[in-house]
C-alpha cells in the first residue's frame, strides 16, 4: 500500500471514529462485528475487562487442571504446549533431525495450533546446548520499537496512562517481530534438514483444520467483545456468526495462515520484512483506525536478531544458565537461588509456610533489582556481573529474616551499579509459550516465545496475529523522582522481557535439565519454585511441574495459587506480615531432565504443566 493509500486509510479511520464517537452506527451486516473497529464498542469492552474479577483481567484465562504423568525415554524427548506440536518435533527427531530442527518446527506447528500465546508475528529467547563443542549460546529474536516511536505514546493527553486494552489492541502497540528470523539464524547454525521440511506438517494442519483447543476457546470467549469491536479477519476466524466464540473442539481452519508460511518455507524469513507481506504487515498497522502504529517498511527490513551471551551461576553445585538481558528472567532467577543458596531450603518440606516465606522474599527483592536495572543492553549500561557477585547476593540475602516479611523491597546498589537506580513498574503478564527438546546426540534446545498479551495486539495480517510487545516497555519515560528509566520506549530499542528458557548443568559438568515458562512477569517465580523443588527436594521434573505455583514480584504481596494447598498458608504468612493475594498462576512450563541409575545416564525424563494442554515424548 502506498503512503497516500495508507494516509488517507488513516484519515478515514479517523472520521469513522469520530463519527462512531459521536453516536454513529458503524455497523457492516457481519454479525461478527464492524469490518472497521467500532471505537465505542471497543472502550466499553475495554472497561468490562478491567472490572475486579473479570474474567479480560487474566491474558491467558485459567482452564483448570489435568493429571500430567512423569515420561520416559532412553534416547530423546520434546515437551511443549500442544500434542500436535510435539508430534511434529518427535517426528523430526525420527527422521534424524537435530534438536534445533525439532523445536523450529514445533514452533510453527504451536502458531497453528496455540495462536494466542506465539507465532510469526512476535519475537522469543532461544538456548542451544551443542554436545560436540559443549559450547552453551542464546539467541535474542526480541522485538524492537519503530524509529518513529514515542516514549510517551501510552499516555493520554494529561500525561497519565491509557487503559490497558485502549493501549494493547491496535497498531500502537506491536513492535517489529523477530522470531522467524531469529529461528532461521540458529537454524543456519544448528539444524540438518531442510528449513522448509521443518514448516511443511504446520502448513498441512492450518489448511486441513484442527480442533480448537478448550484454552484458545476460553481465550476468545473472554475477549469476544475486543474481538467484535477490532472486525475482521480475526473476529471471523475465532467467532461465530452470532459473535460469540466457537466452540471447544470445533474445527478451525488458516488456509491464510498455511499460505503465509508456504512462503516463509520456500522464501526464508526475508518474506516477512520485505516484499507484499511486510507491506501488508505495515499497512495494518499504521493504517488502524483509532490506535494507529510508527511500524515502518524500512522498520521490518532492518531487523537482525543477536546472538547474546547467556548468564549462568550457581547453586548447590548446578549450574544454571539463561537468557541475558534485554530479558530480565535469567538474572531473576539467578539472583533469587543465589540468595536462597544461604539458607537451608533443603531442611524444609515442599509446600511449608518457611519455604513459601523464604522463596517470595528472595523474589522480591530479585524483582526489585529487575525493575531498576534490567533492560535493553544495547542501549542502557546493565550492571550484569554486579547483579550476580556472590558477595552482593549474600548481603542481599541477610536481608531475609526467618520469622518476618520485609515489607517493600527496594534495589539494592550492584557493583557497577549507577549512582540512583532506575525504577519503573512491572508489566502485565503476558500470553506465551515454552518448549524444551533434546536429541539423541544429547544437544539441548529450550525456547521461550511470544506475542505478548492474550491474542497479541488483535491485529491479524496473513493469518497470524500480530504482537503487541511495545507494552512491555515503562509507560512512564521518567520516575515520580525524576530519573529516566532504564526501560522506557525508545527508537530500535527492545522492550524487556521476563522470558527465561534455562539449561541446567549438574555437578558433574553433565546436562541435567531444560526448562521455561510463558507467565510474563512472574516466569521467573515458576522457575524457582521448579528448580528447588528438583535439586533441594529432588522431586522429579513432573512433580516439580506440578506443585502449586508461589512466590512474589516487585511489591509486598506474596503470590499463592488459587485452588491449591498453597492457598491455605495464607493467614500463616499473613501473621509473618506478608500480604497475600490468592490468585490463578498458569505458568506453562515444560521441561525435560536427565535419568540417572547407579551414578550413569539411562535417558530422558519429561514433564508438562497440568495448568496447560501440553504433553512430553520421546520418539520411537
């Protein structure tokens, strides 16, 4: 589309919400909703979502639980979010794929299958550990802002913040994406068969349908009115013809989607940034009538993903490695072990009000570090090695008294650290997948992707749905005292994320385990409460999985999942001074972990959340 097309695209955009504003019908015959956003509509569904306890609060509505049992297999094993995604990774891995061939084609498999949570349209983390060179890597397929971004973009005209889905829904919100060239550079590097085989069996399924699963169902079901007011050609796709979401186990069908990624298979990852699909991409961005986007084609083409140096500590003799910045939850997580490495987790059972206690305050103040230093590497300075000294983390760790809660926490000072620290808010958490694989040379991928809120931004554009990362960044470019913050919105920045796939290495220097959870903010809490539960409880991969989610973020309250046994340590925790919030925690996580009998490696063991739809196996 040409710049006068989009110009007065826009300018029409523009009149129809005033007019819509003002009492106009906006109305098409579809019963599905308005070909073009209904402004109204979209305000008020935006308010109903906000209501206490609506269901729209949640970016990923909780669907219950199913039992989950621990998997074995002595050769490989892959565990991810849908069945149908691990079906395509062990089939990979039975034709003699590498691990990374197998998670890339799990990957586009969960944008057929799990759209809400990942896809094309957004960006990820990925770890590879490679047998031969036991060499450990990280890739950053982050998205980035437009060079037309404005740090105050998510303000309104008083300065103050928008409402969370005035911001989230539209153009305003999605950030250029970087997973499918992320995918194909690690691809480069590490895979063996053909890139377009690896895409073939999503194509396959987005064109013959698949049943729609009980969490996508309840995801539009709970955005229905956000679906109606945004039109077509997403409210057509997940909405019926009375304007209400589909039903569980229908049939769904992309033949949009199977097309797009037929040229992403036949013309690598460039389809997307350059040529008629990355004009179509902008197009629906900065075309939006009411929060039109800055994505530029210029934006889209200069995109590269990095290759990042992983952070890795110790504890208990493991260690662990993730994501550096611009993701936060690497850092999180290790901070909060090596704090709780100075206290005795191991003399405590699972579960226990001491645990729950000792875990949230190391969180705490792990995420009060995050909020003021974590950020774009490539344009903040990041006190990396301060963060993880084993001296600063015993000092923080003195902190945490045994028999009381500290209250809000605060950064503490990093070697390397700036003089004031930068703070800003935590964000919402976001909609987002995980999968783990390894292979039978025992090369190990863990990748963490996704498009941020449920559905992303609502936009969709050849089939898949486009992010709506720029959210992630501080809305707020200064402090209430201030001091810019390390992570506001900026031109070609990228927005900090939570997103921490892990690899862990045992005592003997052995690849032990690989893990990650979607959760957005509270990824890191998952994962702490899973690797103690393995190394200090030596509780099984599944029965790490499966113990009821705890911990805490940036603030007072302390985290407990609703439904669970946790729930009943609240006025126990209460009376240590704790405020406690009862809530639904669905993390996702998958994870994978070495079996061991008499001291020697016998396989592989897998485990998959019981909040999720998600399955472990190994291949024939």
């Amino acid at each position: 589309m040409s710049a006068l097309a989009l110009a007065r695209r826009s300018a029409l955009g523009l009149a129809l919400c005033l007019t819509l504003g003002s009492g106009g019908a906006g109305r098409a015959s579809a019963a599905t909703g308005p070909l073009l956003p209904d402004c109204v509509a979209r305000a008020a569904a935006a308010s109903a979502a906000r209501a206490p306890g609506a269901q729209g609060d949640a970016p990923e509505p909780a669907s219950g639980r199913a039992p989950r049992l621990l998997v074995r297999s002595p050769r490989d094993m892959v565990a991810a979010a849908h069945p149908l995604a691990v079906d395509a990774a062990v089939a990979v891995l039975d034709r003699g794929g590498s691990a990374m061939d197998a998670a890339i084609a799990a990957q586009f498999m969960l944008n057929v299958v799990e759209p809400q949570s990942s896809g094309i349209g957004g960006g990820g983390f990925l770890l590879h550990h490679e047998v031969a060179s036991g060499r450990l890597r990280s890739y950053d397929g982050r998205e980035t802002a437009p060079a037309a971004a404005d740090p105050r973009q998510f303000l309104d005209a008083s300065g103050r913040p928008l409402a969370w889905h005035d911001a989230t829904d539209g153009g305003l919100s999605v950030g250029v994406p970087g997973l499918a060239r992320m995918l194909e550079l690690a691809h480069r590097q590490h895979g063996r068969l053909p890139w377009a085989s690896l895409i073939e069996p999503a194509i396959a399924v987005a064109e013959q349908g698949y049943p729609m699963s009980r969490r996508t169902h309840d995801q539009a079901r709970a955005a229905a009115a956000r679906l109606r007011a945004q039109g077509d050609p997403v409210a057509a796709w997940l909405l019926d013809a009375h304007g209400q979401a589909r039903p569980a186990g229908s049939t769904l069908r992309n033949p949009a989607l199977a097309a797009s990624l037929r040229r992403l298979a036949t013309g690598g990852a460039d389809v997307l940034h350059e040529g008629e699909l990355a004009q179509r991409i902008v197009a629906t961005v900065a075309g939006h009538p009411c929060r039109p986007g800055r994505l530029s084609l210029e934006d889209l083409a200069a995109y590269r993903p990095r290759e990042r140096e992983p952070v890795c500590g110790q504890y208990r003799g493991h260690r662990i490695c993730g994501m550096g910045p611009p993701s936060s939850g690497g850092i999180a997580v290790l901070q909060t072990l090596g704090m709780l490495e100075h206290h005795a987790l191991r003399t405590l059972a699972p579960g226990s009000v001491e645990a729950v206690h000792l875990i949230s305050e190391a969180l705490r103040l792990a995420y009060a570090d995050r909020g003021a230093y974590l950020a774009d590497p490539d344009v903040v300075a990041i006190p990396v090695a301060g963060l993880l000294d084993p001296t600063y983390l015993r000092a923080r760790a003195a902190l945490i008294e045994p028999g009381r809660a500290l209250g809000e926490p605060v950064p503490g000072r990093p070697p390397g650290a700036a003089a004031a620290a930068l703070t800003d808010s935590p964000e919402t958490p976001p909609a987002t997948t995980h999968l783990s694989v390894v292979d039978a040379d025992g090369n190990a991928v863990a990748l963490t992707s996704s498009i941020e809120n449920g559905l992303g931004s609502l936009q969709m554009v050849g089939g898949f749905l486009l992010n709506n990362q720029l959210t992630d960044f501080a809305w707020q470019p200064v402090s209430p005292s201030g001091h810019p913050v390390a992570n506001a919105l900026a031109p070609g920045k990228r927005p900090r994320s939570t997103m921490a796939p892990t690899i862990v290495y045992g005592p003997d220097g052995a690849l032990r385990a690989v893990l990650g959870s979607p959760g957005g903010g509270a990824i890191a809490m998952y994962l702490v409460k899973t690797l103690v539960a393995m190394i200090d409880w030596e509780l099984d991969i599944q029965a790490a999985i499966g113990l009821p989610n705890i911990g805490a973020l940036a603030n007072a309250t302390t985290l407990l999942e609703r439904g669970t046994p946790a729930a009943a340590l609240a006025p126990a925790l209460r009376a240590l001074g704790h405020r406690v919030a009862i809530v639904d925690l669905n993390s996702g996580l998958h994870g994978i972990e070495r079996e061991r009998s008499d001291g020697r490696p016998t396989g592989w063991r897998g485990g998959a959340d019981p909040r999720r739809d998600g399955v472990a196996r190994g291949s024939r």
